[in-house]
C-alpha cells in the first residue's frame, strides 16, 4: 500500500528541508515537493513537524542468558517497545553458549528473533579461540553478520585475553568484518571485586567502585593498541568516560578508524545512583561500565558534538528487580543490565537537542546514520531518501511526556529514567512502510521484522589498508621493509 508523509521538515544527518515522503512497499520511493499522489494512497498530515530516518539501537541484550539468569525482554516487547521510541531497528548481541559454534548460536538468535516487529541484525560473541571458530566467523560473514564482539571483562564466563582479541581481530581484517570490544580490564575488576567483599562492602555501591575509570581505559587502550598492530577498525561499546573518550580522539586523530559509542544512560545518569538508600534503587542501576561522575558525562556530550564519538546506543539488558536479588547480600552476583530501548531518542532529545547541545541533524547522526554507514546498511537504512526502507519518524518536537515504568512497554517493572519529563516525541513511527505507532499508541504484527544482512566492509578496509601501507607501514609492515632495505 502507498502512502505519504506530508508537510514535514526532513531531517538527514547532512541537512534538513521541507519534503514530502511518498512510501510504497515497505520502501521510499520519492522525497520532494508537490509529488504526485498515487490513488487511494494514504496521507499522514506531518503538521510541520520533523521527519526522521528511524533510529538503530546497535548493542541490546533480548533473552540473553547472563549471570545466572536471563534478560526477560524478549525480540517481542523489544522491537515493539523500540517503536514507541522511535528506534526502527535493532542489533541484537548474539552470544555462544560454552563452545557452541558461532553459527548455531545464530541459528538459535535467527530463530528467537523471528517474533520481532520490527527490523534487527546481530554481532556475534567470540569468547574462545580456535581454528574452528576462525572457519565459522567466515560462515558469519557469509550470513549477513559483519561485527564480532569480545568481551574483555567477566571473569571466568565470557572474558577473552589478548590471544582470542588478536587472532579475531586478525581474522576480522581478513573478512572485512568490524571488532567490537566490552573494554572493562576483567582481571582487575576481579581483584578488586573480592578486596571489595573482604571489606564488607556487599551492597550496590560497590559496583562502581570495583569498575572505575581506569579499569576501562586500560582495556580500551589495550584494544585500540591491538586493532592498530592488526590493521582493522575498532568499534567500542559503552564508551563511558573521558579517558576512553580521549583515548579515541587520540586514535582516530593517529589515523585510526576507531568508533565510539556513549549510552544514553551514561550520558543522563551519574554516580549517585549507587549510594541511593533504597537497595532495589541502586540494584535496577547496576549495569557495566557503571555510571560516572558529571565530569565524564561532559567528555561524553563533548564527543558528540566533536564526532569524536558517534553513535548512542542504549545496550538495553533488562532485569526485574526480583532478578536484581540474586545480589541482594553479594553486588557482584546483581544482574548487570539497564533498559532504555524506547527513551533513547526521547531523552537524546531533550537533554541534547532542547538544550542545544546537538543540533537536529547530529540527532539523526548519532541514533541512526552513523550506525547504519559503520554496519554497512546505508543508504538502506539511516536516511530519507527514494530507495531506503520506509523506517520513518514524524517527530513532535513540543510533544510532552513523563517516562515511567507505568506507561512504558517494555517488560521492565522499573525504569531508570522514572520520572524524567521530556519535550519531543514520536507523534508516528512506520516500520518498512507500516504505521506502527501513532496517537500513543502501538499497532505492531509478531513476525513483521526482518534479518536485515549487512555485507562485508572489504573494499573499504582494503583501500584503507593499501593507505597506510603507503604512508605509515604497520610496526610489522616497517620491520619487513627494514629486512628488505639492502
Ligand atoms: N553490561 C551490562 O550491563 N549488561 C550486559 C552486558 C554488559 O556488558
Ligand atoms: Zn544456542
Ligand atoms: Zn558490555
Ligand atoms: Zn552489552
């Protein structure tokens, strides 16, 4: 069925216009004035507000087995409560169970997320290393999925050290595909973990205090360092602080393709929450890296602006507060995980784009189309144009609303931006060219979401490489040419 969005300000990540959006089949098929109307196509009335490419939250957690439980929102409630948000699309963390093959665990996430309303895709977890696993990173590849993750923390469950980090990293390179990194250095966290408990400091505040800063900036570090010696981009998840911040300013200033990606969770939330009298308070808080103090809140939003950042993510990881409880007398058994799929483009909004502190079009940057171009799904998805997916938000910016655990729709029974009232919001979200939210309300079909593939990055990392080799040889590239020079 056709359909038009009529009236709106367009808002792309290099420029905003007036234009209508004429939509047929799940697709853009034209964005202009006075366009011709096909027949008994449908008119949505944008009143002058904006129009948005749909946002894409790249790092959530549904029904991931974790800690000794597992997240309960389900690919379901997720891609439906997205919606509401104004988030389109998901990319889903897709983790091997204990040798599992990384492509039977994508069987497995395939086959969960055939229920899911709207558009997702996956990164796939290398947690061992083998020549197996370098044979079914390949498989991956040849499947749509061009990003592995690798968790440098979690001791003893999903930890991987420098080995697994180079050889997938060196593999990565190989297949064109794009490492992530949990950067948390696991190791110490550990240690400081049982200092922690040896003291008897058991409640939630010594969550943060056995992840700070330094725990993470060391990882990352670490990564940034491993990427440049193997040649391959680096994406690191949940960048919370100002070292991790200034360590990829650093890197991306050294030539390096290094990405980074603040949560709005870590952009909105500070410290504080931790030392909250109420234990299920601090305990819905409890995610990692923890939330920090206000002057890493800064670097964050001064990332954004600085494109030294670029993309904000939510790494939704829902656990109810009965879950919460398997921590009650031990913070380090607290499920870690906090949700935020359906207020990321809410509150990014508010605090961001009310405040000045971003404008309209780093809006659509950084929830969608910076996401889309590192994954290599743009121009298919991340903007308005004749050609992508009909992934649209009319966004209201004088639409007001109080976020609560009572209205939401996810499958929370908290909400860690309770409370929180923000100016503009989805007045209508369409899905591949349905209308899936409008009038605060959900209309959504299980089983309409789509895998959506994304290919290799090859050509690109290939002409990056021959780059470098040109004009600054990789330490091992130099010591071949010093053995060459006569
Ligand atoms: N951090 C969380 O808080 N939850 C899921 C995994 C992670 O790294
Ligand atoms: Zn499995
Ligand atoms: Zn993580
Ligand atoms: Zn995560």
């Amino acid at each position: 069925m056709s359909l038009v969005v009529r009236g709106g300000i367009v808002v792309n990540a290099d420029r905003r216009f007036e234009a209508d959006v004429l939509v047929d089949a799940g697709k853009i098929v034209a964005v202009g004035q006075n366009l011709p109307m096909p027949t008994g196509s449908e008119t949505i009335d944008a009143g002058g507000a904006f129009v948005l490419p749909g946002g894409i939250d790249p790092h959530t957690h549904m029904e991931m087995p974790f800690m000794g439980t597992t997240a309960i929102e389900d690919f379901e409630s997720g891609t439906a409560c997205m919606l509401a948000g104004g988030t389109t699309m998901l990319v889903d963390m897709c983790l091997p169970a204990s040798q599992e093959s990384l492509t039977d665990a994508l069987d497995h996430w395939l086959d969960m997320a055939r229920k899911a309303v709207a558009d997702y895709s996956f990164h796939v977890a290398v947690t061992w290393w083998s020549d197996r696993v370098a044979q079914q990173m390949a498989a991956c590849v040849d499947r749509g999925i061009n990003s592995f993750k690798h968790f440098m923390a979690y001791k003893g469950a999903l930890m991987v050290d420098d080995e697994v980090l180079f050889q997938s990293f060196s593999r990565c390179r190989e297949l064109g595909a794009l490492p992530l990194v949990h950067a948390e250095n696991g190791e110490a966290v550990f240690r400081m973990q049982t200092q922690l408990l040896a003291q008897g400091i058991t409640g939630p505040e010594g969550h943060a205090l056995s992840r700070p800063p330094e725990v993470e900036a060391e990882a990352a570090t670490r990564a940034i360092m491993l990427a440049k010696l193997t040649g391959v981009p680096l994406y690191i998840v949940h960048t919370s602080c100002r070292q991790v911040h200034e360590a990829i300013a650093r890197a991306r200033a050294d030539g390096q393709r290094v990405y980074g990606e603040p949560l709005i969770q870590h952009l909105t939330l500070d410290e504080s929450v931790y030392r909250d009298v109420d234990w299920s308070f601090a305990a819905a808080r409890v995610m990692s890296p923890p939330f920090r103090s206000k002057d890493h809140q800064k670097s964050l939003w001064d990332g954004l602006l600085a494109g030294s950042l670029q993309v904000v993510a939510t790494d939704h990881c829902a656990f109810t507060i009965e879950q919460k409880k398997l921590g009650l007398d031990n913070f380090t058994r607290i499920p870690n995980g906090t949700g935020g799929l359906e207020e990321r483009m809410p509150v990014l909004w508010d605090q961001g784009v009310n405040t000045g502190r971003l404008t309209p079009e780093e809006f659509v940057a950084t929830t969608s189309t910076n996401i889309a171009r590192i994954l290599n799904i743009y121009p298919r998805k991340g903007v308005i144009a004749a050609g992508a997916d009909a992934d649209i938000v009319v966004w209201d910016p004088a639409a007001t609303k109080t976020i609560s655990s009572s209205t939401h729709h996810s499958k929370l029974d908290v909400n860690v931006f309770e409370g929180m009232e923000v100016k503009g919001y989805p007045a209508v979200t369409l899905s591949n060219g349905r209308i899936v939210w409008r009038n605060g309300s959900l209309d959504v079909e299980r089983g309409r979401g789509h895998f959506v593939e994304r290919p290799p990055m090859a050509p690109a990392f290939i002409a990056q490489a021959l780059r470098n080799d040109q004009t600054r040889p990789s330490p091992v590239q130099r010591q071949v040419n010093l053995q060459q020079t006569p």
